[in-house]
C-alpha cells in the first residue's frame, strides 16, 4: 500500500479494496466539507470532520436508521446525495410543511419533496381508516422512524424497505400500528390509509433494507472465494455500493458548479435557499522510485448534506490497481497536494 502524504488540510484514508471489476485496488477516499450560510454563501469549513468509517444507527441496527453512513466505499457507478437535518413551519400552527431537495446541473435536474406533517393516528370510520386531525407540527427530526413501514410483531411481518418507520398496516381485518406517517411523498399522499405507500426520506439507506439488501446478490461459495479471493460476486448489482434512495442518483459524477436548493429545513428562513458547488483541485500525485510521478483524478460521488450543521461534504474516491502500486518493499508514495480541495475564490453566492 502507498504511503499516504496528504498535503492539504481535508480528511483523507488509503484501503485495500476490489474494483468494479473484481480486481484488487487500494482505494483513496478524501472528504471536503464547506459550511454554508442562509445567504447561499460557501465557505471551507476550519475544522474539517472526519470520514465516517462505519455505519451508526440511532438505536439498536436491527430496528432503527442510520444516524451516519460510512464513506469508504471502494467504488460508486455515479454520484448520489443524502441529507441529515430537521423539517421546520413557517408558523408555529402550522400543521405541515413541504420540504424540498432541488439539484441542478448544466444538462440534467432533479428534484425531491416531502411533506412533513404534525402528530396524528389512524382512525376508523364510514369511511374506512382515515388520518385523524393533525396536530400543529414542532420542528422534527428527518428520520425514517417518523415515515411508512414498521413490523407486526405479532406474526414477525415486517416491511423490507423500512422496518424502524409506523403506520405498516397490512391487514384490512385489524389495526396493527394506528400511528400515521408523518414523512410522505407529496404525489403520493391520502387522507385514507393507504397499504401501497412508499416510506419517504432523504436520509441513507442501512444495508438490510430494500432495496440495497437486494443489492449483495448470491453469496459465493467458500470454493468460489479461494479461488478468486474477491467477495464480490461475477454479477453484483453495479450499485452495490449506493446508499441513497433510488430517486437521490444522478445521472453521472458531481464536476462542480452544480445548483442545490434547499427548502423546509431553516427556522430562519422560510424561503428556500440556494447554493453552488464549487469547483476544485482534484488531482493527486503517485511518485514511484526511478518512475517519473504520475496524476491522477478523483471523481467526486458523494454529496452529504447536514441542514442542521449547516454544512455539506464532497467526497471523492479514486481506485488505483493493487498491482501497480503494491510491492514487497513498497517505496510509492501517494501525495494529496495542499490546494487540493474546492476553488471558492471565484464563486459569488447566490440567494
């Protein structure tokens, strides 16, 4: 493995891996984060956070959403994004609000709302099992533990793509989870409860859950590993390594310049706001004895977005063939340099 010598104030890890063609890689992750303001103005954040390393749950994995995803990827097909943070009302009696994830680049756009709404149950009624009144909605948490799914522990069902959430009600003869969801997709909301709902949420996605579960494919046999020593197997699902939702993919990799547009998510600000991806020095060096230095470069596949920090992270990764760097007495040296990271001197914010 290289020795790492990073240059630049960013976080920044070198691990053995397998590419997307199941051969043996050394994979550099590095991880820019920049602070943002209710204005649309970037700024590099002083004290850079450090790569998450391993998933962590709010409560027991078996039951509950993540809190953090890992970044350590060895390789992403394209770039995704997902946000940590809380919805907020415009007014404090209001009882919902819409938030709003729109991102742009120069040929492409995407765009995702949800509506957050108060505390409310299901109830019975002439006409069916429809959602009591809603009560006014106090600034929430976006988890996936307040959107549709849940268990029936009475006979161990549960629903794949969101065990921890509420509302899961798969018998028309009895009420297992009265709670309403408080998460919903706007074009799919209904005041009658609805046994087809999709749980809603811009968080990431625990491996377990559908559809990433569905992801890991057919389990090698232990024949197989001895003879490859590659855990993937010969037609893993090439987004094994995603942990958004399906709707937060883009097209390709993030190059910069991109427009983000948050609303819903600011007390101070009820309108929605607007930012620009900077662009940045996204070149590192490999220097070989007797070899003369070779550039390569990142592709950036990972938009982390944290409202309540007012923060969001870039991450990079960049795999490199484990047999043309990897040697018994290795003397490669992997450099990050120090302006690696994004060009903010030109980028005006915008409101």
């Amino acid at each position: 493995m290289p020795t790492l010598i990073n240059d630049s104030s960013m976080k920044a890890i070198v691990l053995p891996g397998w590419s997307a063609d199941r051969q043996p890689q050394q994979t550099l992750v590095i991880k820019v984060t920049c602070d943002f303001d209710l204005n649309g103005s970037l700024q590099l954040s002083e004290e850079q956070p450090e790569l998450v390393l391993v998933d962590e749950y709010y409560g027991d994995p078996e039951n509950s959403s993540l809190k953090q995803c890992s970044e350590i990827q060895p390789f992403k097909r394209n770039a995704e994004f997902y946000l940590f943070g809380k919805a907020y009302p415009e007014h404090p009696q209001n009882k919902v609000v819409i938030t709003g994830v729109k991102l742009s680049g120069p040929d492409w756009e995407m765009e995702k709302k949800l509506l957050v709404l108060g505390e409310h149950h299901w109830k019975r009624g002439f006409s069916g099992i429809t959602r009591s009144k809603v009560e006014p909605l106090e600034p929430m948490e976006l988890q996936y533990e307040l959107a549709y799914g849940g268990q029936n522990r009475k006979n161990d069902q549960y629903l794949p793509e969101n065990p921890a959430g509420r509302g899961f009600n798969p018998s028309i003869w009895w009420m297992n989870d009265p709670r309403a969801p408080r998460i919903e997709y706007e074009n799919n909301f209904q005041m009658q409860i609805n046994r087809n709902a999709r749980p809603a949420g811009y968080g990431p996605i625990p491996i377990n859950w559908l559809p990433r579960a569905s992801r890991l494919g057919k389990p090698l046999t232990e024949k197989e590993l001895n003879q490859t020593l590659c855990p993937l197997g010969k037609y893993f699902h090439p987004y094994l390594y995603h942990c958004a939702p399906d709707d937060q993919q883009l097209p390709g990799y993030l190059q910069g310049e991109e427009y983000l547009q948050l609303s819903g998510f600011f007390a101070d600000q009820p309108k929605s706001i607007q930012l620009q991806l900077p662009r940045w020095t996204d070149q590192v060096q490999l220097f070989r004895q007797n070899t003369p230095p070779q550039s390569y470069k990142l592709v950036c596949d990972t938009l982390v977005v944290n409202t309540e920090q007012q923060q969001i992270s870039l991450v990079y990764r960049l795999g490199l063939p484990a047999s043309g760097v990897v040697r018994e007495q290795s003397s490669d040296f992997l450099v990050i340099p120090e302006d690696f990271g994004p060009d903010l001197s030109e980028l005006s914010h915008v409101s």
